[in-house]
C-alpha cells in the first residue's frame, strides 16, 4: 500500500484554528511514490460524526471544494484525505488535520473596546495602557479560546503569561471597515480557582503618529482599546465567558511612549511583573475602563501568517566609541528590533538608535527623515533583566547604544528579524557568488518590508502598501515565499480602498498624504495591481477563488481607464509617475524618466485590459473575456499608431519604452518585435550595459531582451557592477535592495534625494527572470500544474540550482554546463506534468519524479527514451 498523504491544509493557512470560512478549501500532497492520483476520498469527523466523501475520481489535490455542510462559528472538524494512484488499493489515510471556525456571526461578539479612562492630550504622545480583569473559574477547564484583537495594537497574557508570539498584532488593515481577530487555544494557561487576564497596549497604525510630513495622530481613533472574548468550556460541559467589558480596569504601564516609526521609551521602574496575575488586593492605581464601540460585523478572521521574530542575528562587531558609546553592526540590513539583557543601577538610561548605513563611523540617520527609530530602557534595577521593545520595528543594520552600565558583554545584544512568518518556498543558487548575493539581497528586501502588508521599505517615515511597488515585485515574492493568504487580504483592502469610481490608491491602507496622494487619483503601473495582481497569484497558486473575489475590483479599475482614456483608447491625461527611479532621472524628481509616462500608461492600460480578459475567461465570464481581449487589441493598435514610428523605433528612444512593448506584448509583428528588441539590446549596449531603466522597466528588460534573442545582452547587464546595475550595490556591501540605483554613490556619498532607502525591494523584481530564465522554471499553468524547465545559461555561470515549493510539491532543476552541452537534474511534483527544453534541445515531456538529462545523450535518464526525444546541439 501507497505511504500515507501529508495533513491536509486550509485555504493558504498553516494553521486551521480560528479560520474565518465556513467551508474552508483543502489541500493536500501527494504520498511519497504516488506520482498521479486517480480518485481521493475526504473523510470529516464532527461532533463525533463520521462523513465520508466516497471515492471522488479526480486528479484534484489542491483547494478542493470542502465536502460537507458548511461548519459553523466554533465548530471543529477532524479532517483526513487518503487517495488511489494506479491501484485498486488506496493509499492510507493521512494523519487527521484539526480545522476550527472563529466567530462567522456579528451576533457571536459581546464584547466590546476597553481602554484607559483618563484625560489624554490626542495631539501629543500618550503613555499606553494595561487593561485587565480578575475571574475565577469554579469547574476545571476542559479547553479554552480567546478571540483577541484591538485599537491600536495589542499582547495579551494569562496568569503572568504570554498568550501567542505575535508582533504588532492585529497587524494593518483599512481598520474601519476590516479589523482582524486572532483565535488562540489557551487552554494551558487556565488554572482552577483565581485567573487574571490583560493587556499591554500600543498605538501602532490605528492612533500613532505616522505618514508624511511628520505624520498624522488618531489616523483611525484616538481610542487606544482591547476587544478580546474568552470562552471557556468546562469538563462538565458548562462554559464561562470573558470579555472586555466595563468591569475591566485599566491603569498606565511601563511604557512611556511607542510609536512605529519613533520606537518605544519603557521605564522598568514603572513594571510589576505580577501585574497579568491574580492578586489578593485591588489596587488602586487600576482604574474602571473606558468602554467603547465596535461594529463586530467588521471583525475578521485572518487569512495568512502573523508577524513573528523569526530569527536571531548577534552583532559582528561591537566598537567601543571614546565618548561610552558602543556602535554594533549585525552585517545584515534588516528589520526588527533589538534585545537587551541588562544590569545597572536603578534610573540609568540606555538609548538605543538604529539607522541602515553608516556614514563617517556614525549612524546616517538622514534617509531616515523623521522616523527616530530610537528605543529607550530605564533600569529598575535589582538584577540583570532582559527587553525587547513590543509595539515597534527598525530597518536597520546599524545600532548605538548609549549609557549601558559597564562592558558590553557578548549576547548583551541581539537584533532581532520580524517579518510575516510565511512559509519559505524559493530557493535560487549559481556559480556566480555576487549573483547569489543579490538574490540573498531580494529574499532580505523581502523580509523586511512583508511586515503584515507589503510595504515600500522598512526604515524611514514611511512604510506603505506602495501598490506599484507590488505589484512590480510580486512574481518574485511569489516564489521566494508563499505570501497568497497575506497578498489575498492585502488585495481586499485594496478593494475597499478603491473609490467608487474605480480609482485605485497608490498605497493601501490610505492614510493622508500630501497633496500629491491624497485625494488618490489614477496612476498606472500602481494602480493596475488591481487587474495584474490577483492573476499573478491565480499563475502561482491557482486560486480561482482568489481570483473571483478580486477580479470586480481589477475590472472597476479597467472600466475607469477606459473612460479617461476616450474612444481613441490613449491614456494620456493626468498625474504619472513614469517609470519612476529611471537612473537619469535626477535625485529630486524621480518621476523625469527618459520614457513618455503616457506611453507606460497606454501599455499599463492595455496589460490590464488583456489580463482581465484572461481572469474573465479563467471564470467562466466569456461576454466579458471578450470584451476585455477586443479592448486590450484596441489599445495595442492605439499604442503602436501613437508610439512606434515607421522604422520600428518607438517615439521615446527609451529602453524601458522597447521593454514594455515587448514585454506587454503590444508589438503584434514578428518584424516590429525583433526591430524592437534590436533597438533595445543596441540601447543597452550603448550604455554600457548599465542599468537604464526604472520601476516599470526593470521587471520587463531581462525577458524583453531574452525573448528576441539578445539572452547576452541580458547577462551582460545582470553581472554589470559599475554603477548603476544590480551588482553595484553588491560590490558596496549592500546586503538588501536599495531603492536607487545609487543610494549609496560611488564616492561613498548617501544619495542626497530626500527619499533614499537601502531597504526596497522593487528593483529586486528582477529575482523573477533569475528563477525563470537563469534557473530554469516557470508555471506553464496555474498553480504549476504543468510547469516549464527552461533554463538559459549565459554570462559565464556554469551551475545553478533552482527550487520551488509549488501547491503541488517541490519541484526542482540542477543544471551545469559540461563541455558537451549541459546535464540538469530535474524534479517534477506528484501530480505535475512537465516539459524541459534544454539549450538547443528540442522539448521533452515529463512526468512526476526525478529525472536526470543530458544534451548529448538524453535517452540517459531512466525515464526518458530514444523515440522520445531528440537533441540538436551541446
Ligand atoms: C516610495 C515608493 C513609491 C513611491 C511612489 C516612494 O516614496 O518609497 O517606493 O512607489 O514613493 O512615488
């Protein structure tokens, strides 16, 4: 009999406790040595009850439709799949997966947002409160969960203990119409008898200052609240609930001050560690709350990973400054927060400040413009005790301590990596080590700035849903990470942001922005994350849900396009960032590229059309997939008459302008492509093989120049290290993406635009053709069903090796170059079919499994056989 198959999953979540659907789709992989399945059966145990589907014949192993009657608020089901491959015998059943519904129903909340009762200035920093209550649980606690979310954000203890590992919980979301809860099972933290439940509280996005031009306070609230629900289920089957309501108290805590971008101020004198623990006495500095309004009906559950520490980085070396300081470099740019344990006298002071590159031996904390990224610890003293700040993230891979009593003692300091704590799925490596450090650059760039939402960077007064950013980054992000569950809520946000008119922002959640971004107005290649970003991830993850649930918001946003285009189908008019970053562009103005903006927007406009028709066929909508797809041919014979003249040169000379016609697929004639792309590669060349492009043309230069047979000229431009290239950076140390070309210049000067980050992953995009192109695979249908191994080699790299966790399984391809040609090891997933067109090669077909070629002998491997394939060249 086959193996067993692994649990199964839910929906895009590791864990199926507090799902937010009732009928939650399931995932499974295929047993080891069960390459195809033929049929599975679904076995769901509820409330005791056996339900089985039966065999379903079906190859289907990936978001099944949930086989039952929808499962209600709380209820918990058992689930097992076991599946048939080749023979009449199943395999085993997998090990049974636990899924528990949250609180579907607005009617299941009673509590209500408790905070603080006492006079605040709402324009002024305010001193976060702890809110807490006492009960007493008379039965023995059978199990036991809290629904917990805020205003503001939030950790919850129990009886002197933490509840969960989450960082700035409830993370951001458009709060007003969408607050996340999260379900925890804390059970383990009950006792029979006196129990005590709180929490410390921050201000985070929901009343913290943040934004533009010294940022706005009470963005959503000037409430700072706990909503939190405890259910209890006793062994006798009676149940106790906790919720935040009026007899909870509230009183000041040991922070004194906590702002995202400002960093936290704690004074340990202020602490009393018992203070989330049953006391016998009240105590009079806890005060009666404040209770505030909620509407429940807008409380969600999540649908991808929390953010998390997720690892550990010491410093590599720690300099003693004459004046006390001590500088600490952790030799990697990263984002999260440092951890002290300290001694010292009672009221000594310890400043942390954090900035990503140094400039003179100092912390340069000008890109950092009004973000302080400054913690500050006041010993209690009385021992040594450790600390981390709660309510707050750095970008930084610098920091100064200032006033630490005596030597800094090894493991004193640690920083500290917090991201979204999605599942790695993306591995890329080659000979070529400055080329692996680049790609070791994007993977961190990535980290850093997938902090709940995908932000822009990590570091400076910043740190928005930038859509463009994105929705350049995401074929990347999709790779190196499974992020669907946190882009799918990031994407209905969008949603709800988007104006009724179909204006989509240029970063979500909107908050104030200056005049240029409030009140949002339409820009393409941001705004078309709408249309683009969802079939990217339908590509990657084969989601046709995902896909149906924001597919309105993509077609809002192409209808709007089309009436401000008019009937010559040009997007000519209004506000456009171009092809922003272009590196002639000059550091004041980012937008003054080299290329027409209403080029880009046309093309922008026209990629959209096309990939809505696509979604709308994928669903089922074919009146619209062909309105779409003749609008999209509208707007590509719009773009070629207003752009492309005669001789095939476009009307901006530009090597951005050839990559997007060419990548975007707008130049309809065998001729005009390759015209085009000669151009482009001739630009290129002339340049000498320096980066020329911005955020619009840098995903798309790589494959442009590929697809019309300029594969060195692609090269040539990847392994470039003068400045500007990907390279360069590299070459400087840089161990994230940097947001210009040249944020660090050449002559060791920080690049004076007010906007210079070291930590922005836009222009890591191109880790997507490094994947493709240099490694070799490509979904060639959605959700990698079938997949496409074809590497390209060039520029003097011999070996890479390139892996995927695609929904289906690993799949994976080795290859080296050998004086014949190139040998590749290549793994295809159960339930996957493959094709692999090795360089000069004719194609072959593959099934799941592991398979060895050569292209001088590929009848080698085991599985593949003379009459199937054949090979032109080495
Ligand atoms: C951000 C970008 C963003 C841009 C839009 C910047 O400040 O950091 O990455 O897309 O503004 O203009």
């Amino acid at each position: 009999m086959l193996l067993q198959p692994a649990p199964v999953l839910f929906e895009h979540l590791q864990d199926g406790l507090g799902i937010g659907v009732a009928e939650p789709r399931l995932s499974w992989t295929l047993p080891v040595g069960a390459h195809t399945q033929d049929g599975y059966e679904i076995e769901l145990v509820r409330n005791g009850r056996v339900h089985r589907t039966g065999r379903v014949d079906s190859s289907d192993h990936v978001l099944v439709p949930w086989p039952g009657a929808p499962l209600a608020s709380r209820e918990l089901a058992a689930v097992r799949v076991r599946i048939w491959s080749g023979a009449a015998e199943p395999s085993g059943w997998s090990p049974p997966a636990l899924v528990e519904v949250g609180l579907l129903e607005a009617t299941d909340w009673i509590a209500v947002p408790v905070g603080g009762d006492w006079p605040e200035d709402p324009d002024a920093d305010r001193r976060p409160a702890r809110v807490r209550r006492d009960f007493a649980l008379a039965t023995p606690v059978a199990h036991a969960r809290l629904y917990v979310t805020a205003h503001g954000l939030y950790e919850a203890e129990i009886n002197g203990r933490r509840v969960g590992d989450e960082t700035l919980a409830p993370g951001w979301t458009v709060y007003r119409e969408r607050l996340r809860y999260r379900t925890y099972d804390v059970t383990g933290h009950l006792a029979p008898g006196a129990n005590t439940i709180g929490a410390w509280l921050g201000d985070g996005w929901y009343r913290g200052l943040f934004g533009f031009d010294g940022g706005t306070r009470n963005i959503y609230g000037t409430d700072q609240a706990l909503i939190a629900q405890l259910e209890i289920t006793h062994t006798d089957g009676s149940t106790t609930v906790v919720a935040t309501d009026h007899s909870w108290n509230a009183a000041p805590g040991p922070i004194l001050t906590s702002g995202l971008y400002e960093g936290e101020a704690f004074d340990a004198r202020l602490d009393d560690a018992r203070w989330s623990q049953p006391r016998n006495e009240p105590d009079p500095a806890w005060t009666p709350v404040a209770t505030g309004i909620r509407d429940p009906r807008s409380l969600v559950a999540p649908q991808g990973p929390p953010v998390r520490c997720t690892q550990d980085v010491p410093p590599v070396t720690v300099t003693r400054k004459d004046d006390g300081r001590h500088l600490l470099d952790f030799g990697q740019n990263l984002v999260g927060r440092l951890r002290i344990t300290v001694d010292g006298p009672a009221g000594t002071v310890i400043t942390l400040r954090h900035a990503e590159v140094l400039q003179d031996g100092e912390l340069a904390t000008a890109p950092l413009r009004g973000a302080h990224a400054r913690d500050t610890y006041i010993l209690a003293g009385g021992g040594p005790r450790t600390w981390e700040p709660r309510f707050t993230l750095h970008g930084f891979r610098y920091a100064e301590v200032t006033g630490w009593p005596g030597e800094l003692a090894d493991g004193a300091v640690t920083a500290r990596v917090h991201h979204t704590d999605m599942r790695r799925t993306g591995w890329f490596e080659c000979s070529d080590p400055l080329v692996n450090r680049l790609h070791e650059n994007v993977l961190w760039s990535m980290r850093g700035n997938f902090v709940d939402i995908p932000t822009d960077c990590p570091a400076r007064d910043e740190r928005l849903g930038w859509t463009g950013d994105l929705q350049v980054f995401a074929p990347t992000a999709a790779f190196l990470y499974d992020c669907a569950g946190m882009l799918d809520s990031w994407l209905t946000d969008v949603g709800v942001e988007q104006l009724p008119d179909g204006t989509v922002p240029w970063y979500v959640p909107v908050i104030p922005g200056n005049d240029i971004w409030t009140p949002i107005q339409p820009g393409a290649a941001w705004g078309d994350v709408a249309a683009l970003t969802p079939w990217l991830l339908y590509e990657r993850y084969g989601d046709l849900g995902l896909l149906r649930r924001h597919y309105h918001a993509g077609r809002a946003w192409v209808d709007l396009i089309e009436r401000l285009a008019g009937p010559d189908r040009l997007w000519d008019t209004g506000f456009q960032l171009g092809d922003w970053l272009d590196p002639v562009a000059p550091p004041d103005d980012p937008a003054a590229g080299r290329t027409d903006r209403y080029l880009i927007a046309t093309a922008y406009f026209a990629r959209s059309a096309r990939h809505l028709a696509r979604s709308a066929q994928a669903l089922g909508d074919a009146e619209a997939a062909e309105r779409y797809g003749a609008l999209a041919d509208e707007i590509g014979a719009a773009f070629r008459r207003q752009y492309v003249l005669g001789d095939g040169r476009m009307t901006s000379d530009s090597p951005t302008a050839y990559a997007v016609a060419l990548g975007f697929r707008l130049l309809d004639d065998p001729l005009g492509r390759r015209q085009a792309g000669d151009r482009l590669a001739a630009l290129v060349v002339e340049g000498g093989a320096r980066i020329p492009t911005g955020f619009v043309g840098t995903p798309l230069i790589c494959d442009a120049l590929t697809d019309t047979g300029h594969l060195d000229v692609a090269y040539r431009l990847l392994l470039q290290t003068e400045c500007p290239s990907w390279l360069y950076p590299v070459t400087q140390g840089a161990t994230t993406i940097w947001e210009r070309w040249d944020s660090l210049r050449p002559d060791g000067s920080l690049n004076p635009g007010g906007m210079t980050s070291f930590n922005h992953y836009a222009l890591g995009a191109v880790a997507d053709w490094l994947h493709r192109v240099v490694g070799g695979i490509a979904a060639a249908e959605p959700g990698y069903r079938a997949i496409s191994f074809r590497p390209r080699p060039g520029g003097g790299i011999t070996w890479a090796n390139t892996r995927h966790e695609t929904p289906h399984g690993s799949a994976g391809i080795g290859w080296q170059l050998t004086p014949e040609g190139m040998t590749a090891e290549v793994t295809v997933p159960s339930g996957c079919t493959a094709t692999v067109e090795l360089p000069g090669c004719v194609q072959v077909s593959l099934g799941a499994g592991t398979h060895y070629l050569d292209s001088s002998d590929l009848t080698r491997s085991g599985t593949l056989t003379k009459q199937a394939v054949s090979c032109e060249a080495g």
